[in-house]
C-alpha cells in the first residue's frame, strides 16, 4: 500500500473520467461499498447516518461524466482500486479528496 502511493492522502477520491462497459463499472464501483449521507433532524438532534449506493444510483450518477465519489481512507479500497486498474471497463482518476461530499 504505501510503496504504491496510498499513503499519500488520508482522504481520497474516485473520478470516472470514462466508461467503455457500464454494467461492469456499475458491478465494480458497487464492489467499493460506497455510502452518502443525507442529515435527518429528529427531536432537536442531526443523524448522520450512512446510506450505501444503490446500483440505480450509481448509474444515474455515470450518465454524467467525470463523476466523483469520495472513497475515504485508502486502507478501504486500496486492494480493490489495484484489481480495477487490470481491467478495461472504465478510466478513472485518483485525487485528494479537497471537500467533496458524496450526494445521492
């Protein structure tokens, strides 16, 4: 992980900058776990509880491209990210994550 350049950052994000087979890429990305959060207010306190991506979801979010999703820390999603990279299903980028929120 670190001689890979994980470490770099302690909160990255995925761009998808293309997507050559959109049901693979759905699969993938679902394979990441990725979640949301949408602040409910419920007598006088604010949870924030995290949503998982439907795979509906995701597919609405690559109809628009590059479409980002903040992953995290990357002792998550650093294995996973290496098996994507040998397959061909879609481009993507990884940056440090400078605010982004994941939305619905």
């Amino acid at each position: 992980m670190y001689r890979l350049g994980y470490t770099k950052y302690d909160n990255w994000d995925l761009i998808v900058t293309s997507v050559r087979d959109v049901e693979q890429t759905i699969s993938m990305l679902d394979f990441l776990r990725m979640t949301y959060i949408i602040p409910e207010e419920e007598n006088g306190v604010v949870w924030k509880i995290p949503k998982k991506y439907s795979l509906e979801q995701i597919a609405k979010k690559l109809t628009d491209l590059p479409a980002s999703f903040n992953l995290g820390s990357a002792f998550v999603f650093w294995e996973k990210i290496e098996k994507f990279k040998k397959y061909e299903h879609f481009s993507f980028d990884l940056t440090e994550n400078e605010g982004y929120l994941n939305t619905p």
